[in-house]
C-alpha cells in the first residue's frame, strides 16, 4: 500500500543520515513480498538495522503491493534480493539464484491452510465450499492461489468454475481478515502467517478455522539476482546465516516467529514445480 | 365551578399566576419549536456530511471498481466505520456498494449482505430503496422509507458517463438522538435560566401591582365604616392610572374628612347657640321673680318688724337669692356694655390682677404685649377674656410652671393668645369645653371659659383650643382672634 511504502522510506531516510558517511557503497536493496507479516513496521526497522550493521553497508527494503511487482523488480534487477513466494522463486528459477530458506518450525517447510469463518462448522473440505465465494491471496502465491486450485484439479474440479466467486486481498494477513468478517466463505492461507497472526492478533485468527492443511512445500526463499556480485552474496549469505548464532539476529528472529535460515536446497520446491506443470506453466 | 374559583383568587396570586403561566407557554412553545429546529440541524447536518463522504467514497471506488478490487473496496468502505469517537458519533451503520445489476458488490456486513446478494430481495425496505435508486440521477440521493426505522444515502459511482454501481451508506435514525439531546440539554439550561430569571421578576412585580390594589380595596371597605387612612405615596408613586387612582382616593378621604370637620364644627357651635339661648332664656325668666323675692325681702325687713330669728332666716334668704342673681348674671353675657376702647394700659393691669394668683401658685407669666395704642374693643369685656384665660391657665400648670401670655395686632384682628404647661386636655374635654358648668372645679363655677366664648362670638371674634401631648409635658393654647373695625 502507498502509505506503508511511504512511512518506510520516511523511517530509512531517518536511519541513515548518520551511517551514510561511514558507508560509501551504494545501499543493498531487500524486495519484501507479504509472504509475512509485512505490516510490523518496527519490526522491519530493526531488522534492516540489524543488517546494515551486519553488511556495513546501507540498507533499503523495497516492498510492493503484489507479488507480480517485486518479481518484476527481480527481473529488471531493480533489486538484490527479495523474500519471495515459493511460486515465483519456481517460475523466476533461471533468473535468481536461491539465497537462504528460513527454518519455520525446525524445517524449512511451511503449508497451505484452509480456512473458513469459525461458525462455520457444516464446512469439513475444500469440495464443501462449491459455489461460494473464495478469496484468494495473490496470483503469485503457492499456498494463496495455486495449492487450493491444484487440490481442485486433483478432484478433478475446474478451479475456474468451481467458485461463486473469487477475488484476491494481495496479502494473507487480509485474506485471513476477509475470511473472519465473513465477506469471503473460505480461503486459502500461508500457515506461517497464520500462526504468526495467532500469537499476535488471535482475535482476528479466532474467527477462522482450518479446515485442512496442505501437504508440506519448501518455505518462501530468500534469492538474489543473477547481476549480484558473487561478495555481496556471500556476506548476504553469511549474515542470514548466522543470525541464529547471535543475540540481536536470535531476537529478531523470534519475533520473525522463525527459528533461523539455512542454505536451501532447489529440490525442496519440486512439488510445486509439478503443480505448475499441471496449470502448464514453467 | 374551579374555574370561577380561580378568577375568585386575590390579585395577589392572579396576577402573578398569569404571568407565570404566559411565559411558561411562551418559554415551552419557542423550546418545542427549537427542538425541532434543533433535530432538523443534526439530520441536515448528518446528511451534509453524508453526503460528501458519500461523494468522496464513491470517487475513490471508481478505480476499483474497474479492476474488480473487492479487497480494496471492502477496506475503503469500511474507513469510515472505524476511529468513531463521541464527538463524531454519527456514524453509519452499513455501508455497501451495489453493482451496475444491483447487486451486492460488497458490504461492511457480509454475514447480512454477502457479496453478489441480490439486494431488492434481502428484505421489503431495501426493495423500496432498490426501486429509488433504480430511478434516481447521477446525484446522491437520500431515501427516507416510510416507517422505517434508517435513512438511506445513496451515491452513484460514475466512471465519466458510465455507471458502475451505487454505493449506499445506511444510517440509523438513533444515531441522531444523542447529538439531538445534547443540543436540547443546552438549550434546556437557557430555557431554565430565563425561567429563573422571569419568574421571579413576574413574581415581584404582580406583588408590586396588586399590593396598591389590595391597600385601595381594604380601605375602600372600611369606607362605610368611618373614615379609613390615606394611602401612603410611598407604596405607588407613579402616574398612571393606578397611581391616579391613588391620588383620586387620597383626595376624596381629604374631603371627607374635611367635611366632617366642618360637621363637628358646626355642630359643636349650634350646641353652644343652643346652650347660649336656653341660658339666655332661662336667666330672664328666672330674674323677674328673683328681683321681686329680694324687693319682697327688703320690704319685710324694713317694715315688717321681724324679730331676732326672722331677720337670721331672711339675710340666709337674701343670701342664697343674691347667689342665683349672681349665677344667673353670669351666664348671662351682656356684650352690649358701653365702655372705653382697650388700650396697652389695660394689659398692664390685667398683669397687676392675675399677679396674686399667679404668685400663690408659683407660676410664671411671661408677658408678650405687642400693642402701641388702644384697639376699637370694649375693654371690660376682652379684659374679663384675658383674665379668665390666664387664670384658667395658672390653674391648669403644675407648681412652679409657667405660663406664656401674648397680644398682638395682625391687620384689624386683635390676637390673643395663652399657653400652658400641665396636663392635656382629653378629647371629651375639649368637646365640652366651652359648656357651662363642665369644667366646674375647687376654683370655680365652671363658667369662665362659657363667658370667654360668649364674650368672643358676641365680639364677631373666634376662639380655638389647642392641647397637645408630647414627651410627657402637655402644651395647651388658646387663641382668640378679636376682629375690630378700623377706624
């Protein structure tokens, strides 16, 4: 959203006045994609302090409003890096190279979730919600958009009739919104998300209810583009990395609500590379 | 009947009464019709605002509409749901956005109105507003249904010519009712605070006009009872017609009182007149025959021989004859004496005469002669008028008083005048004061001020008493004016 991006560049400007001096390079650009809790503006202050600190160099966190936005920055290699869906990192594979994967939960995996509004109860499958009105997170989303279809195909529904309607709220935070106001009768959603959202809004949360949970898929990956020099990737790396092993990253991390990163394997994402193939994308 | 019984009520109440209640109804009709006036602002002023916020929503929704945000359009129509504080209390219900088909597009209560409900259906008031809104223009129209318990603000969404769909803000009537009553609770306080004001005002000057009417009326009353007092000026002193009638009241009681002055004068004269001529009458009658007892006596005693005890028994005759003789002169007051005028040398023994009495009793006599040359008066007779007045007044002074005497010339008016210290006069005393007879006393027969008074009225003169009580010394004063002709 424009305000958001706004009240960033505001905050970044402020922070770096004073370290611009001692840090001549040109600032690193992160794209941020809501594959999390993207709206805890303290919290990604901190975090880009922590890595202006970490790289010795500035900092800026370019966010958009859809997935498409920030693939697009990635292409045109108007940014670094980006922490993007597990769906683009398959569909931009020969663009970017893979960075880091967070470990959620221990593993670096994380699920789609189907939720619907709490009262919900007579709701007990996705085929349970025909004819009726899906919201959907981004066109870009694994867990958002393409698990959910991809389960209909498997029960040989077709995902484009299969709903009333549908739309998408660009953000899972909203879609899980949606779905609790009832304006929505299910929904498909990050779980990371979701369960970050529990611990901090479980008013919001508590009006859904998961109805099923996806199979496990790699979780959303840190990537870097192909222009990035092989130092700047590797002290990325490195910093991402170790931000487990010290105090101020070890923070960070749980209110990240994740457990550290690894270096990631391409392999993890096979399955979703099959369901594009079944939509014939790739 | 209750009614008669209250326009029975004193002007002490009534007057105030109707007061009160006018400016009660004056003061109730101007609230009602503020009220009114007071609730039709806040409605106005909730449409105005609606309105515009309606205007600026629906401009916003325009974009979104055309890239099917549902998303965005749920969040825009909800901003105007959150952060309501007291102040902006107004605040709609519901709002939601219908498509070009009338059908719901979204809503910020999709349980009641979930997307792609077709809204004429969802219940008989919204077919009404449906049916408006299928016939209005491309202005934000509100729609009031009969009964209904919301008013209906309705904005089209317009993309240059075309319409995309209709946003539409409910508002419940009850929202109003706080901001309708906290304006009515201001205007309640002035309301009161006239009230305060000008019911006491009322209060006082309804007391203030009937009190003059209450004091006029109670007198009035008394009217055929005696002679009432005046109205004191101070309680209305002001012109109008009451205050004129104050004074017409104040000037009829002077006449009337006047009036019977001059009664009790004049019958307090005839009285005397009256007393006077049976004196007069009596005296002459009985005189005749007193003359012939006493020449009766006198012949026997000269030729009739008597002896020792007989002359004894005929002197006690004589005697007792020669007292009526004397008691009936008396009464009888001869003005018609010829004698010499009086003149200052007749004050001077006047003085010398009363001397003894005076000095036996220890009064003081202060003398104020004003007189230069004889006056066309009969001098025995005014002189037996002073004496019998100083004397009287000697009597009347403690031990040791003093006694003021005064002469003096006032045109053709001799002015004689006595004053003394001692006891006052009561009233029944000066009402019989110049009877014969009704102050007889240790000194005397009671006939000196009878005299005086015949004396005066023959002389063409008057005589007046004057007895007052004040700090506990009595002042008593006589006066006699003796008009003469001058020569």
């Amino acid at each position: 959203m424009t305000t958001r991006r706004l009240f960033l560049g505001a905050c970044a400007g402020l922070a770096l006045a004073p370290a611009l001096a001692a840090m001549p390079r040109r600032p690193v650009r992160v794209g941020l994609t809501p594959v999390f809790l993207g709206d805890q503006h303290g919290l990604l202050a901190d975090w880009r302090a922590y890595m202006e600190a970490k790289l010795q160099q500035p900092v800026v966190f370019v966010q958009r409003d859809s997935y498409r936005e920030t693939m697009d920055l990635l292409r045109l290699e108007q940014i670094d890096f980006a922490w993007i869906c597990d769906y683009p990192f398959v569909y931009l594979r020969k663009q970017v190279r893979l960075l880091a994967v967070p470990r959620f939960k221990g593993r670096p995996y994380y699920r789609a979730y189907l939720i619907v509004p709490a009262r919900r109860l007579d709701v007990t499958s996705l085929l349970d919600l025909r004819n009726k009105i899906f919201a959907y997170a981004d066109p870009y989303s694994n867990t958002g958009y393409l698990a959910p279809r991809y389960q209909l195909r498997q029960l040989g529904e077709d995902p484009g009739k299969f709903f009333k309607r549908t739309f998408f709220t660009y953000s899972h935070h909203s879609l899980i919104e949606a779905v609790a106001d009832g304006l929505a009768d299910g929904g498909s959603v990050d779980s990371y998300v979701w369960d970050a959202l529990s611990k901090i809004r479980a008013d919001i949360t508590g009006r859904t209810r998961i109805v099923s949970q996806s199979p496990e898929y790699g979780f959303p990956p840190f990537v870097a583009n192909h222009a990035v020099s092989a130092e700047s990737f590797q002290s990325m790396q490195k910093m991402l990395l170790t931000m487990a092993d010290d105090g101020a990253g070890k923070v960070l991390l749980e209110r990240l609500d994740l457990d550290g990163f690894v270096v990631g394997d391409a392999r993890n994402y096979q399955l979703v590379a099959r369901m594009m193939r079944e939509f014939g994308e790739e | 009947m209750p009614l008669r019984s209250l326009f029975n009520l004193s002007f002490r109440y009534k007057i105030p009464l109707w007061g009160s209640v006018l400016i009660v109804t004056t003061a109730v009709i101007t609230s009602t019709a503020l009220f009114l006036h007071s609730y039709d602002d806040v409605k106005r002023d909730m449409l105005r605002n609606a309105t515009s916020q309606g205007q600026i929503l629906a401009k916003t929704l325009v974009p979104v509409l055309l890239q099917d945000h549902v998303w965005q359009a749920y969040e825009i129509i909800n901003a105007p749901l959150h952060g309501a504080t007291r102040e902006n209390a107004i605040q709609a219900d519901t709002l939601l956005v219908l498509d070009a088909q009338r059908q719901v597009y979204v809503s910020t209560r999709p349980r009641r109105l979930p997307m792609l409900a077709d809204f004429a259906r969802r219940s008989g008031e919204y077919a009404l507003v449906a049916a408006s809104i299928a016939k209005m223009g491309d202005e934000t129209s509100v729609i009031s249904p009969v009964a209904s318990d919301y008013l209906y603000v309705a904005t089209p969404i317009m993309d240059e010519q075309t319409r995309l769909g209709t946003l539409i803000q409910i508002y419940s009537k009850k929202i109003l009712w706080p901001r309708f009553i906290a304006s009515a609770g201001q205007l309640s306080w002035v309301v009161l605070l006239v009230l305060a004001v000008l019911l006491p005002i009322n209060w006082y000057w309804g007391q203030r006009t009937a009190m003059p009417l209450l004091r006029l009326t109670e007198r009035m009353e008394q009217l055929g009872h005696g002679l009432p007092d005046e109205l004191p000026a101070k309680i209305y002193d002001y012109e109008d017609e009451l205050g004129r009638l104050f004074q017409a009241y104040n000037r009829t009681l002077q006449q009337l009182r006047e009036k019977a002055l001059i009664e009790g004068e004049i019958i307090h004269s005839e009285r005397l007149v009256a007393i006077g001529r049976l004196a007069a009458g009596i005296a002459h009658e009985i005189n005749n025959p007193l003359l012939g007892m006493l020449t009766s006596i006198n012949t026997l005693r000269h030729h009739g021989a008597p002896d020792a005890r007989t002359s004894k028994t005929l002197t006690l005759l004589e005697r007792g004859l020669t007292q009526i003789t004397e008691t009936v002169a008396a009464l009888l007051v001869e003005a018609k004496v010829n004698s010499r005028d009086f003149a200052p040398q007749d004050i001077d023994d006047v003085q010398t005469l009363i001397a003894p009495q005076a000095n036996k009793r220890r009064v003081t006599v202060v003398w104020t002669a004003g007189l230069s040359e004889p006056v066309p008066l009969p001098s025995t007779l005014v002189r037996q008028v002073m004496i019998n007045l100083i004397l009287n007044a000697v009597q009347a002074s403690e031990e040791g008083g003093g006694v003021e005497a005064a002469v003096a010339l006032s045109g053709a008016v001799l002015l004689f005048e006595v004053v003394n210290g001692g006891r006052s006069l009561s009233d029944s005393q000066t009402e019989h004061l110049f009877e014969p007879f009704t102050n007889a006393g240790e000194n005397g027969r009671g006939l000196g001020l009878w005299v005086c008074y015949q004396i005066v009225k023959q002389l063409g003169g008057a005589i007046a008493v004057d007895s007052t009580m004040a700090a506990g010394a009595g002042r008593t004063r006589f006066e006699v004016t003796l008009p003469f002709a001058a020569r």
